[in-house]
C-alpha cells in the first residue's frame, strides 16, 4: 500500500511540474506558432481570443515605449503637455541618440523639438533616445520615470515588475542612463497578456494615438535643422488584409523580435500580441507569424452578436403603481465564441437597492453579461463587459393606502 502511494505521490508532483502557470491557458483556442508566445484579445471587450503561452515573462524591447507614450498622454489630457509643447533634450540624450549602437535617430541639444516629434521617432523607426527624453519630460528623470511605470503596471494588475529602461534596451546598453546597482542583462519582462493590457489601455483611453502610429513616415528634425523623414518598423502596415494601424515592434539580441498590433478582424477591433521568435529568423518573421496567428483564428472562432431588442427583460418594481417594468439595453453586445459546439448566455443582474419605486425614465436598474458555461472562455484582460439595463418610462410609487381612499371618495 505504501508503495501505491508513493507512486500516485510522485506522479501527481510530475503533472504539477508539467501544468505551469505559463502554459495554462483559457481563451477560446490555442494558436500554434513557432515563437515563444502569442495573443489574440478584442481591443473593445478585452475578451482573449487567442493564447499561446501568455502568461510566462518574456523580453519585450522596443514594445516597453508604450508605457513611455501612455504617461505622455496623460500628461496631455491633464494640460501639463501639448502635442506641439516645443521641448530641449539634455545633453545626455543628445549624445546617446548618437551612439550608433543603441540609437537610430540623432538629436541635438540645440534643437528644438516638439513632443508629437519624440513621439514619433519613439513609435517609428524606435527612437531608443527619443523614448529616454520622453522619460526624463514627463517625470523629470530617469528613476522617478521607473517609479510611475511601476506603478501604472500594478494599477493595471500587471503584477510586481521592475522597468529597467524607458527605451526596452537591457541595461548594460543604457549608457549613461545605467543603473549600477542591477546587473547588465537585467530587462524588461512581460508576458503577452501583460502588453495586452497596455495596449489596450493605450488604445482605449487615447484613441488618438494611432494617428501617429498608422504613419509609414514622418518628418522630424535634422541636426542642422533640416527636416528629415523617418519611417515606421511595421511592415504590416498598409500591406494586411487584417488593416493593421500599428502599434510597436521589438527587437533583442538573443531573444529575436516581437510585435503588438491594432488591427481588425471580423469587423472586430483586436489586439494581437507576438513575443520573441527565432533569434536567427530573418526580421519579417515576426509579421509572418502575426498573420498566421489570425488565419488560425479564421477557422477557429465566429463573432456573436446581440441586439438591443435582445437585451430587453422584465422586472419586478417595489411600491410601483405597476408592479413589473420593461427594460432596455443601452448598446447591442458583440463577443467572439468558437466554432466547435459551446453555450453562451447572457446573464441578467439587478442593481441592488435601485428596484425600489418612484424610478426616473433611463434610471441603470440592472445588467447583462456574457457567460460561457465552458468557464474556460470566460477570459478577459480586465472584467467581464456589461450592458446596462434602464427604464423606459418613469415610474411612479404606488400611493398610500390613505392616499387611495381619499382619491375614491373625491
């Protein structure tokens, strides 16, 4: 009996090592590609379509200047920066932009430049100085810059992360913007569902910016004050059947390159996320890999859709001259679900305490969401979306019993 046991015990601390966190995945399909890591999410809904080993931790590069650009349009929706605010980079900068090593983009110290110009050189062709400069600009250096990245990814429930370098480069590459206190090859490391939810979080509170990062070129300015043309590291733009507007590519050494995109597919805004494919494929690989990871997905999930009028449902309405109202939704609701048999529903809540008479005309007094009974498809980058359900009339309190014997004998 004994050694029965230790042999279910062994066997159950295999399958514990075989089951990672990293290659458990609730999506509605599993995607097969050659790179490490890879996902599909609605860019809407932030439902996760789509997941290849998105949870493990992996070099992102050149896809960390997201973060860099969101904190720059914060900056702007507060006024604290304008778009066209005319701005000096340090000396610092200046020379690092012009280390050909790390930098692809030279910049003067006696140039004036305004931020849509960093950031355009920090979404195009990767301006690892232009994304250190927007560091310094909207937190004043470079360490006060690490502590708002930090602590944006923990308001995002990305988890406890330590960002090495605005730019993506590890930090034996940062010059003298290195931190001496970490080792060389420290990095920055995300999973695919981590840069998800920044560009979903980017492209959802500031729309605006694809704009900048649908451009194949800009101008920016030259070292002499000519103006100079840069262009976009993304292939894929203006050359997908899947209509990609951006967003940004990485590159590393040993771990190959990665790409995160806005794009649509099935008449659906989505994100896609590729992280680190063969550090010996050619470049173009990773766009390869991104169209291949949707024409999997062709085959493999359908959109959903609920009307208004679907939405609608009855409820019971406390002290109201009438006892049960109709509701409304507010919008229809569109999800992605597989192609293989499944069952999906729409789950209806009330409100607490809003049920309860006299009630305004479009009062919210419940809500509906998608539920799969397969609870593995319940996946979201952030919650489960919700339709409000309001009223489409006033109603009214049920008068008091005084109040109706009064109104008989009137």
């Amino acid at each position: 009996m004994l050694g029965k046991f230790k042999i279910i015990l062994c066997c159950v601390i295999l399958l514990s090592c075989l089951v990672t966190p990293s290659s458990v995945h609730a999506a509605l399909f599993a995607p097969q590609i050659s790179a490490k890591s890879a996902l599909i999410a609605d860019a809407k809904t932030g439902q996760i379509i789509a997941d290849q080993n998105g949870n493990e931790k992996l070099p992102i590069a050149s896809i960390s200047k997201l973060i860099v650009v969101y904190l720059v349009e914060q900056k702007i929706e507060m006024g604290t920066l304008k778009p066209e605010t005319t701005v000096h980079v340090s000396k610092e900068v200046a020379e690092f932009s012009q280390d050909l090593s790390v930098a692809n983009v030279p910049m003067s110290e006696n140039q004036n430049y305004t931020i849509t110009d960093l950031l355009n050189a920090a979404l195009l062709p990767s301006s690892n100085a232009a994304a250190t400069a927007l560091a310094e600009i909207v937190s004043g250096s470079q360490s006060k810059f690490y502590q708002a990245a930090n602590q944006l990814l923990i308001q995002w429930q990305i988890g406890t992360n330590q960002i090495v370098s605005a730019s993506g480069l590890p930090n034996g590459a940062l010059g003298p913007f290195k931190n001496h206190q970490l080792p060389d090859d420290a990095e920055n490391l995300l999973s695919a569902r981590d840069v998800a939810k920044i560009a979903y979080h980017l492209v959802n509170d500031y729309p605006s910016i694809v704009s900048l990062t649908n451009q194949q070129q800009a101008n920016f300015p030259g070292l002499n004050g000519q103006s100079t043309r840069i262009k976009s590291t993304n292939l894929l733009l203006n050359q997908s059947d899947y209509h990609f507007q951006g967003l940004k590519t990485g590159a590393t050494a040993h771990h190959g390159h990665s790409f995160v995109g806005i794009a649509t597919f099935k008449n659906r805004p989505i994100i896609t996320v590729v992280l680190n494919t063969d550090e010996h494929a050619p470049n173009d690989t990773i766009f390869h890999e991104t169209e291949t990871l949707l024409k999997q997905a062709e085959t493999q999930v359908n959109v959903k859709t609920w009307s208004r009028e679907n939405m609608s449902h009855t409820i019971s309405i406390k002290n109201a001259q009438q006892q049960t109202t109709n509701l409304k939704a507010k919008q229809g609701l569109e999800i992605f679900v597989p192609t293989a048999a499944h069952k999906v529903e729409l789950k209806f809540q009330p409100i607490p305490k809003r049920t309860a008479a006299p009630i305004a005309k479009n009062a919210a007094l419940a809500t509906v969401q998608p539920r799969f009974k397969n609870s593995n498809y319940n996946d979201y980058l952030t919650v489960t979306p919700k339709i409000k359900l309001t009223t489409t009339k006033t109603i009214q309190k049920k008068p008091s019993l005084l109040t109706s014997i009064l109104d008989y004998f009137k």
